[in-house]
C-alpha cells in the first residue's frame, strides 16, 4: 500500500517538519542559554560529559548520532574556552579522547537554570504529558539509525 504522506510541498515529509522543529527549538534553547555564551549543542555535549566521563570522540560522536567532522568542529570552541580537554588515548595514540574540565563544570552548572527555564518553557508548550511521551518516543526511534 503506497503511503497518503507526499513530497508534494514538503509539509508531509517527516525530515522536513523535524529539522524545522528542531531549528525552531535549538534557537528557543541558544536564546535562553546566551548570557552563558553557550549553544544547546555545547550545553549537551558537557552534560553528557559530565555524566559519563572521559571518552573516545568516536564513542561520543556514535553516542550522539552524529559524525565525527561535526562534532570534532562543534568541540574546538569548547576546547578554545578550556571547558574540555582533548588528549591522545592511552590504549591508542591514534584515537582522540574528550574529557570536561574543571571550567568546564563549573560553566555547565552556571548553564544549568537556563536550561532549566528553556526546558519548562518547551514542556508547558508541550504539555507535560505530550512532551513525556514525546521524549520517549524520540528515545525509542533514535535506535532506528542503527537498525536502518
């Protein structure tokens, strides 16, 4: 059965209204996250280091669903800044690992109320129940880029 969503004028295309969300909700996060001079791209990457440590930035980059030449040029500001270190791993010279600093920290926890305030203000657009389910559904169908 040939599906009812066409490309007619984009507004079926699933990638479509996803990027375009996704750029509309980015912008309302960096917007709020501006007096720590933080984007919500660099916001992530020092949560998720905080949370799990010093990593390869191969793992990180799969961890994130995103290529390595893209986060490597979203990494070298965090870098410049002294909120990350980047250092030879010890297992393989050839392999880069990535590990938040001190400064790093300590912005991440400044950052913290803004993302906080980004955050609710996404999920009382939302709804609290929609934004739940939502956010397990994205869980969920992020595991679709591996399986495809």
């Amino acid at each position: 059965m040939k599906s009812k969503i066409t490309l007619t004028d984009c507004s079926g295309c699933v990638n479509f209204n996803l990027r375009k969300a996704m750029r509309a909700v980015s912008q309302h996060y960096d917007k709020i996250l501006a007096p720590v001079k933080l984007r919500c791209t660099q916001f992530t990457i020092l949560t998720i280091l905080d949370r799990v440590g010093t990593v390869t930035i191969t793992e990180l980059a799969e961890y994130l669903i995103m290529d390595r030449t893209t986060l490597t040029r979203n990494l070298k500001p965090l870098e410049k800044e002294g909120y990350i270190i980047i250092t030879s791993s010890v297992r393989d010279k050839r392999s880069r690992c990535v590990a938040l600093t001190s400064a790093g920290k300590k912005i991440r926890k400044a950052a913290m109320p803004y993302w906080e305030q980004a955050q609710s203000e996404m999920v009382s657009f939302m709804g609290e129940e929609d934004a739940i389910q939502f956010i397990q559904y994205l869980q969920t169908s992020s595991t679709f880029h591996h399986s495809a």
